[in-house]
C-alpha cells in the first residue's frame, strides 16, 4: 500500500495520488474551516512560499490512504480468523509540521 512520511512542504501529489481515488479531494481549503491556531500556522506556512492547497491534498491522501491499508489489514486478521488472538496497536508522531522549527529545505529538495 501506500504510506508517505516526507515532509509536506516538499511532496510529489502525483505520486502521493497514483492509484487512490482521489475525485472528493477538495481544490482549494478555506482557512476559515480551520481553528485559529492551525489557521495561523497554515498562514505562515504561506509567507514562507509553502503551497497550502497542495500541502493540504497530500495530507488528506496520507489519511485516506493510512484508512485504507489499516481496513486491509484488519481485514486480513478477520479472513485469518484471528481477531480474538491479535492486538492492533496504532502510534502516531502527529505527522511532518506544516511549518519545520528547524532549518527550512530547499523548494523542490
């Protein structure tokens, strides 16, 4: 399946796309949707030449994508008849910033 962890300032949405249904994926995200803290950072995201709608596209592919090879698998323990005898568990590192604290890439790195 597909499983991205590079950073969103620096994304191939093609390749991010290929093979998922990606037709609900909104065009463009208003930053009025978003709470005031995500907003502001989206905004400086922005100021540092960082393409929102872009980084906002890969983001939700990652998503739907992580849904989608979590449902396999779940389904493989199901076919498997191992459900009582199996433990999921799931950890997250919250993802790439939007904005890195540290030293910024070069656009297209």
């Amino acid at each position: 399946g597909h499983s991205t962890h590079d950073p969103v300032f620096n994304c191939d949405l093609l390749t991010a796309e290929r093979g998922l249904d990606t037709d609900w994926l909104p065009q463009t995200f208003d930053l009025a949707r978003f709470s005031e803290h995500m907003a502001s950072r989206l905004r400086h995201a922005a100021s540092l030449g960082i393409q929102i709608d872009v980084t906002m596209k890969k983001y939700l592919i990652d998503l739907y994508s992580l849904d989608l090879n979590i449902g396999s698998l779940l389904a493989t323990i199901d076919r498997l008849h191992l459900r009582e005898s199996t433990l999921v568990l799931f950890s997250s590192d919250h993802g790439p910033a939007v904005v890195s604290k540290g030293p910024q890439l070069p656009r297209g790195a």
